[in-house]
C-alpha cells in the first residue's frame, strides 16, 4: 500500500540487522514490482554534506552565463561538467526540458580509467569547495545504492553481492538540476517531462521544492511529497533490462510549481548508479521462462547508455 507521501517507504536500518534483513528485502522487492519507486529512511547520506553541497550548488548555478559556458564542454556529452538550459529533452518529445545542469562522473578509486569512457571531471574554479564537496557526496551514494543493489540481489535470487564486482569503478554520474523561474508560458515544455531513467537505480535526496510525480499503473499522476529524513530510490531500465521487465522502470515527471511560484527556482540532486561500461545488461536467466520470454537484446552498460544519449539530445549519432 503505498504511503501518504504517494510512494512505499522502507527503512534501510532494517537491512542492516540481520533480524529484519529478510522483510526489508521483500518489502523493497514487492515496492519494486508493483511501482518502481521508494522513499528511503536512514539511508547514510549525510544531511550536513548534503545542505553544504545544496549551497555550492546554488552559488554555481548563480554564477554569470559566461562563467558557467567555460564549464559546457563539447564532445563530452553533457556527462562531465555543465549543460545549459534547455538542452535535455525526454526520450520520444521534441520540447526541451526547462532545466541546466551540472555533472560529476566517477573519479576512480586509484584503478585507471578508460579516458573515453570515463572522462576526468572539469574543476569550477570560482568555488573551490565545489568539486570536494561533490566528490564526497558522490562517495556517500556509492556506497548506499551498493546496499540497496544488496537487497535487489536477494530478492532476485542472487547472490547478495551480484552486483558489488559491476558497479566497482561504474559509470555513475552525480548530477545537480536547476529548473529557473519561468518568466514566460512555457510553449510545450514542463520543468522535466515525462520520462524513464536510464541506469540502474537512481537516488534523489532533498529537492529544494515539490514538483516529482511518478505514473502509477492505472495510469494516475502522484506526487511524492518526502520529508527531509528521506530520500528516494527508483528503478532504471538497465534494472528493468537486466531482469526482463520484472522491476519497473516507472514513468516520472517533474511539473511547473502554481503560476503565483513561477518566480522561484528549483533544484535537486540525483545520483544514477551505473555499472561498469563493459558489464553486460543481458537479461537474467532467472528472470526468463515461457511465461516472461526474453524481451531485450544482449548489449552492454556502454552501448546502451551511447543509445539513450542519442535518444535525449546530448549525444550525436
């Protein structure tokens, strides 16, 4: 039953202790199958590191244009630096989304990278404690989405550390959204229309304003509406890829606030845990039989995520 807030919550606490490990699982896993999104408690993302970043955050997206475009590197894909406003589409619509962003991506942890396909992060050189703030921050995601892949794991009959190996060094990407005030009716767009993610989970914590609704089987919008201790948790399709449909990847948007708040901004902070760009998303064995035939072609983490940038305007073809 999902909670007041429009989404299950699930207490991360619990999988930590052995006793309740076991209806943690099950309750995420049954979350999964039935809406594809969570609100997380005690989830070990630092709230202090969090409001610190929120404010680094801010301070960079009110720097000068000009000083933000030194940051919007081309040939990179919108995956490394800064992205300005209305570049973004979603997957299938023409209208831009009415948003600029900014991008960390993994920093390694002393291994080697592939230059390629992990290109170095770009330094802000106007706020010295942008760059250390995020890194620490993308650090704490890391290691709460591994615990929450831990769970997926044993609910799909895995080994709990399945995916542990696969996103070692992966190719996820901390990502700070500004949607600003809207000065004029938007033609076509909303802040962020609707659409799915593209890894393999995603986490959100504390968006500076309501706006995130989430497409419920039936076909209803909801909001979510969490509180400060929570954050939230999705299914990507590469999960939904990799398990042949069985979690949902569920459709989300982000709405224009009421027309008396088009003069506030927006912002927000989600991270998207991808595996390494060579681990395969061919779909479980598990997860295929007569009744669930395999719905996916084999493709790797890389080229399907080159597909969907293509797909959302950042990438050419």
């Amino acid at each position: 039953m999902a909670a007041p807030i429009g989404i299950p919550v699930v207490d991360l606490d619990q999988f930590r202790n052995e006793a309740s490990k076991t209806d943690f699982v099950h309750a995420l896993g049954k979350a999964y199958e039935e809406v594809g999104f969570v609100a997380v408690t005690n989830h070990g993302i630092n709230q202090d590191l969090v409001e610190r970043f929120y404010h680094q955050v801010k301070a960079f997206f009110g720097l000068p244009k000009a000083s933000k475009l030194k940051y919007e590197v081309e040939g990179l894909a919108g995956q490394r630096g800064y992205t300005s406003f209305g570049r973004e589409h979603a997957k299938g619509s023409e209208a831009p989304d009415l948003k600029e962003f900014w991008q960390f991506g993994q920093p390694g942890n002393g291994a080697p990278l592939d230059k390629k396909e992990y290109p170095d992060n770009l330094e802000v050189q106007e706020l010295p404690e942008f760059n250390n703030t995020g890194m620490e921050l993308y650090r704490n995601f890391e290691e709460s989405g591994r615990l929450l892949l831990q769970a997926i794991a044993l609910h799909l009959e895995l080994d709990e550390h399945y995916f542990d190996d696969k996103i070692e060094n992966g190719n996820s990407i901390l990502r700070a959204i500004h949607y600003p005030p809207i000065t004029e009716e938007p033609a076509s767009s909303i802040r962020a229309e609707q659409h799915e993610d593209i890894n393999l989970i995603t986490l959100l914590v504390g968006a500076s304003a309501d706006g995130l609704q989430v497409l419920t089987k039936d076909g209803e919008w909801v909001s979510v509406n969490t509180t400060p201790d929570m954050i939230v948790i999705n299914v990507g399709d590469m999960l939904q890829r990799l398990t042949n449909n069985r979690l949902k990847s569920t459709t989300h948007r982000v709405v224009n606030p009421p027309r008396e708040q088009w003069h506030t901004s927006r912002m927000s902070v989600p991270f998207f845990l991808h595996p390494r760009s060579e681990v395969p998303l061919n779909c479980l064995e598990t997860c295929v039989d007569a009744a669930h035939p395999k719905a996916y072609e084999d493709i790797t983490a890389g080229g399907y995520l080159r597909e969907r940038l293509i797909e959302i305007g950042l990438l050419k073809a």
